[in-house]
C-alpha cells in the first residue's frame, strides 16, 4: 500500500481533505500519495509565520545555525534513501540524485556558517564637521515571511536554497514545493522538525498552482523568492509590484571553444564536458549546455569528439548506477521536446545523433546547421539537446553568446588569460566559468543572470541579503 505523505504546518504534520499523485517518469509506477493543504490551513501557516516573524528575527544566532547544522548532519546521514526518492520522483540518475543530496547539505551548513557571522558593520561618521562625535552601525533585519516557490528539476537542492537561508537570517519561509516532485521538500520537513526552530516559522504545502495567485499576493507575505520559467516568474513579479522578489529563470548556455583550446587533449576534455552537461539531469537544468559555439579552426575536430561523447551517454533505468541520462519529468516534456526537434529539421537543423523519443525519455541530441528561425535557437530547451555553431573570431564568439535574451552562465575554454577578462567582461551573463562548461555552480557563490534571466541572487550569502534589509544605528555624543 502507498502511503499518502503530510504536508507541514506550521512545523507539524497535517493533512487536507484531498490528495495527489507522483508517479515515476520512468516506469510510471506510483511513488506517493500527497495531502493537499485546505485553503482553511494555508490560512493558519501564513498566520503562524507573520505572529513569529518579530520573536524569530530576534533568536541568537546560535539557535538558528545549530538548526542548520542538525539538517546537514541529517541529509547526510539519510543521503541514499533521500537520494532513491529523488530519482523516484524526478526520474534524475541515481548518481545525479546523490550528488544533490550533497549539496543540500552542503547548502545548510554554509547557511549555519553565515547565520554565525554575519555581524553588520560599523563606521565612524567625523569625517566631516558635521559627524563629530557620531558612530553608526549597520545591520540586517528580516524583511518579512518569505514565499519561497520551487521548480521540479533540484526538488531538495533547489528548496534548500530557499528554506536556509531564510532560517539563518530568521525569517519564517512558507515553501511550495513543485507538484511534481513534492517529496523530497517533504522529508526535508521531517529534519526540521528534529530541530528547536518555533513553531510558525516553517511551513512545507504542496499548493496547487491554480492557488498561488492568492498568496502570491497576500501582504503578510513581502519576500518572494521563486525559481521557474520565466514566463510564469515575471507574471508573478508584475503582479506584486511593491513586494521584494527574487527570480532564478531560465537559461539558454553556451560552451564557447576558442582557436587555442586546440591540442587532443584540450577537444576531449571539451567535449567531455559538453556532453556530459548537455545531458546531466536530462537536461533539465538552467545552465545546461544548449549551444556549442566554436572557432572554425577547431570545429570540425571538436564536433567529432563531441558527437562520440554523447553516443558513449548511457540512457536508461535511472535506478541503475551506470547510468547518465535518464527520463524527463513526465511524456509532456520529452514531447515538447520532441516537437522542438522536429521543427528546428524541418527547417534545415542535421541531426548528428539522437533525435528520438521512448516515452518520456528524450535521446541525447546533438545538432548541426540550426537556422535562426527555430524555437531551439532562442528557447530553453530543457532537455538532452545541444547546437553545434561555427564562428570566425572571438568576438563573433561572444557576439553569438549575447544574441539571447537570455544571460545565466557560459563557458569559454581558452587558455588565454587576457580572453578570460574580456569574457568576463563583454558576455551579457550571470556567470562565466573558463575552461570548462558553464554548467558548474558553487552552492556558496552568487547565482543568478540578467536579461530575461531573473534578478537577485542565489548562493546562501546573497540570498540572506536578498531576504534582509540594512538599518542604521546612529550613535551620537562619543568621544572618538
């Protein structure tokens, strides 16, 4: 018999008077059964967050950072069982699902580490006449509950990055895991509710979608933080236009090969990592490699190499340790994807391999000659697909990186020290990684782009400034 999951108000188990299903993308066997919230109980989560708000900004800061560590310790501890669900309910490769386990809990034990530090900062004021005798101190303060939403792709990692750093700075955070894969926020819910935190300052509900709106706009809650489509993060922020949000969007990454990344080994491990970027976690990551822009020089050698890695992915059970790509999040997405292919050939795109579709599992797809005119050429594809481009210079390199209304990372491998500034630079993005993919992410580093992109950052110390705002104390009267 499968069980029916609780949600968690308020920091206890609770159950609604309807229910939903996750199955497994891959086999779509039955994962779980989860209670929905009433509408009744949303109400007594928002309320239990905005009553502790005060008292739970004012906690010391040990009480906070020892709950952080207690769910570090717990993640780690618990990292297979929880790393077997998230495959479950995601369909993401058992290795990829271990590898996120370890970075939740990497993502609450730095969170434990700046909720100790963060000190504010002091300044003297006498450095002019006027501020004789003045000294002001600075410091961060809660702006209020957050609203953390989470996308389907990282379903523990992804709330992490929410639900930390809220803690660490002490602000309550109502969570709204993604339908699709609520479980994994779910156990998450049952570590912290090993630790001290107050009751109402943590909420996990698996709110429908079509239920949001009403929260979105509830003034009690003035902080959201929300990952997803852009389409769906820019609605929610034109809808809210006083309250303080955050929005981790979409992407469409480009991995930039320059002339003198030239010699065998330099293509393999380019070409290595390509490939294993384009595809990890099926592709449904925001900095997944989608376009590969490469000097002619080096071109026609590295899309040899590039091809042979991703026919060497291994796709299938994403139980099996071997293997490296495994389904999309449901058949609707490997369909979408699906069409996207199909469009992008039918008007001139050569498929170098891949191209095919078994339910909801999308083969690993390398294209050549993508015309401009393809949804592929301007959307995310969220999914095991990369384009192959030829380019003349690095200019026109980084000229093609910008043609995107998009901005969230890319990849420029280059020996060239002074390429790497100009990169960092010129390239209208986020994030520029040299020398590999631009699919690496620190969980502690600021994540996050510009354009169509999203604004704020994630990485646990700029979220809690994201979720904070600086007041001064001005002291008057002392002797300097």
């Amino acid at each position: 018999m499968t069980t029916t999951h609780e949600f968690w108000l308020a920091g206890r188990r609770a159950t609604g008077d309807a229910e939903f299903e996750v199955h497994h993308s891959y086999d779509g066997s039955l994962v779980g059964r989860v209670s929905v919230p009433t509408d009744a109980q949303v109400e007594e989560a928002v309320a239990a967050a905005a009553a502790v708000a005060p008292a739970f900004a004012a906690t010391p800061a040990h009480v906070r950072a020892t709950a952080l560590d207690h769910v570090a310790r717990r993640l780690t501890e618990r990292t297979e069982e929880i790393a077997r669900l998230i495959t479950a309910e995601n369909g993401k490769p058992i290795k990829w699902a271990r590898g996120e386990v370890g970075r939740a809990a990497s993502v609450f034990r730095w969170a434990a580490e700046e909720a100790r530090r963060t000190n504010g900062e002091t300044m003297r004021l006498d450095t002019d006449p006027g501020g004789v005798g003045r000294f002001a101190v600075v410091r961060r303060f809660p702006r209020g509950v957050v609203l953390g939403i989470a996308p389907f792709n990282f379903p523990l990692n992804l709330v992490a990055h929410k639900v930390a750093p809220a803690i660490a700075v002490g602000a309550p955070i109502i969570l709204k895991p993604a339908p699709a894969t609520p479980l994994s926020a779910m156990v998450l819910g049952e570590i912290l509710a090993e630790t001290e935190l107050p009751a109402g300052s943590w909420s996990v509900l698996p709110v429908p979608n079509e239920k949001m709106p009403a929260l979105v706009q509830d003034p009690r809650l003035p902080v959201i933080s929300f990952t997803g489509s852009d389409k769906v993060g820019y609605q929610i922020m034109d809808s809210v236009p006083r309250k303080h949000v955050t929005l981790e969007l979409g992407g469409n990454a480009a991995a930039v090969v320059l002339a003198d990344w030239s010699s065998e080994a330099d293509l393999d491990w380019a070409a290595t990592r390509i490939a294993m970027f384009a595809n990890y976690q099926g592709g449904q990551s925001c900095i997944s490699v989608q376009r590969v822009i490469a000097d002619a020089t080096v071109y026609d050698a590295l899309v040899e190499k590039v091809v042979a890695k991703v026919k060497a992915q291994v796709t299938g059970d994403p139980g099996a340790d071997a293997t490296d790509v495994g389904p999309l999040v449901d058949e609707n997405a490997a369909k979408r994807v699906e069409s996207w292919v199909d469009d992008a050939v039918t008007k001139g795109a050569k498929v170098l391999v891949g191209g095919t579709r078994e339910g909801a599992t999308y083969a690993p797809t390398v294209l050549a000659e993508l015309p401009d005119d393809a949804i592929l050429a301007t959307a995310e594809v969220f999914g095991p697909v990369l384009s192959l481009h030829r380019v003349d210079s690095t200019d026109e390199a980084f000229a093609a990186v910008n043609d995107s209304k998009f901005g969230l990372q890319a990849g420029v491998f280059t020996h060239d020290l002074q390429t790497a500034f100009k990169a960092h630079q010129v390239l209208e993005v986020g994030g520029v990684v040299i020398g590999d993919a631009p699919s690496y992410r620190a969980d502690q580093m600021p994540y996050g782009g510009v354009k169509d992109s999203g604004v704020g950052r994630e990485g646990v110390k700029y979220a809690m400034g994201d979720f904070t705002y600086e007041k001064v104390l001005v002291l008057t009267g002392l002797d300097l």
